[in-house]
C-alpha cells in the first residue's frame, strides 16, 4: 500500500473511530511498526472487530476520489 492510500485510510478512520478507538488503533501501528512479526500482525488483526466495531467504513464520493 502505498503512503499516500494509507495516510486517506487512517484519516477516514480518524474521522469515523471515537478518541479510545484511535489511540489502540495508533499503538497497534507502532507496535507493528517495532515488530513486524506474523505473530504481532495476527494478534492485531483478531481484536480489531472487538476493539474498533464492525461499522462500515462511511466514505463520501469526494473521500472516493481522493
């Protein structure tokens, strides 16, 4: 993914997650950031739904085009 894709997708997701939301969010990045691990990324990935809810991603036609 490149820079640009993934600085609009963690915006939209700023915008949408509430403040205790985005600080797990930003510790998971940096702790996989310090180890890339399958192991760190696998553990990340299963709490996302119970840490961050299953609510579609609400993007407008002009979040689209960017």
């Amino acid at each position: 993914m490149s820079d640009a894709a993934r600085t609009l997708l963690r915006d939209w997701l700023r915008r949408q997650l509430s403040a205790v939301q985005n600080t797990w969010l930003d510790e998971q990045r940096s702790t996989l950031a310090e180890d890339p691990a399958d192991t760190t990324l696998h553990i990340a990935l299963g709490m996302v739904s119970r840490r961050l809810g299953k609510a579609d991603l609400d993007v407008s036609a002009a979040d689209c085009a960017a």
